[in-house]
C-alpha cells in the first residue's frame, strides 16, 4: 500500500508541475530585423530576458574605440528593442554589465545612467570581466511589461 501512496504522489507532483511550467513555458524573441543589431531575447510572462551584447557596430563590424562609445552603441540597440517591444526604460529592472577594465566604470556610467535620466534606475551590477575580441563593456538587461 506505501508504494502506491508514493507512486500516486509523484504522478500527482508531476502532472502539478507540468500545467505549472506549460502556462509559462518560454517564448524566444530574435529580434534580427533591427537595424542595429541582433538581440536574443526570452518571453516568459511580462518579463523579457535580453542576452548580454557587445558595441559591435553592426554596418562595419568594428568596435567602436573605448568604453564610452562601445556603452553608447549598446545603450542604442537596446532603445531600439525596447521600443518595437512597447517597453521603455521604466520597464527594465536589472541590468548586469561586464566591463574589462574595472577603472573605466565612471566613463561606463556617465554614458549609461544618460539613458535613464527621467525613469527609474534598475537595479544593477557590474563586474570585471574578459570579454572577447575589442569588446570593452557587454551589457544584459531584464524588462517587464508590467513593471512601469
């Protein structure tokens, strides 16, 4: 009889979790027609999950020079995926931002927090990090729909 108990349990839990994981089940977003770059992206919910990306330009394929320009270029594809997905810069609530020279965080800043002058600052953190070919900064955010 306890072996039945535990089985009917498990089918119980696993059918539970199921419906539970179906009604959320993920829902990519590759976002190519941009003309600034391509952004991946994950909708689950509200909430947009936006993979890392770099200030590659990407009509030449170069990297702007320095972690000012290369966090302005990131900053753009960004605005420009927000806005085709009806989001704002209120909509996101975590940045993470890899920079490869941790002592340009201030240059890194001015030019990031420009882009949230008027709207709420998303929590955030930034790491030092190797970061491949001339890419100086890599920058991934989290947005929610319902988050303004």
């Amino acid at each position: 009889m306890r072996a039945l108990e535990i089985i009917l349990a498990f089918v119980i839990v696993t059918v539970f979790i199921g419906s539970c994981t179906a009604q959320q089940k993920p829902e990519p977003l590759v976002r190519e027609d941009l003309k600034t770059s391509t952004i991946s992206s994950i909708k689950v919910g509200d909430t947009y999950y936006f993979s890392g990306i770099t200030g590659r330009d990407p009509e030449t394929g170069e990297y702007p020079e320095g972690v000012s320009a290369q966090t302005k270029m990131i900053m753009d594809k960004f605005k420009v995926a927000l806005e085709e997905l009806g989001l704002s810069w209120n909509n996101v609530v975590k940045v993470n931002v890899y920079i490869t020279d941790i002592n340009d965080k201030t240059k890194m800043n001015d030019v990031y927090f420009s882009y949230f002058e008027g709207y709420k600052r998303p929590c955030r953190v930034c790491v030092g990090a190797g970061l491949e070919g001339d890419a100086v900064v890599e920058i991934a955010m989290i947005a929610v729909k319902t988050a303004e």
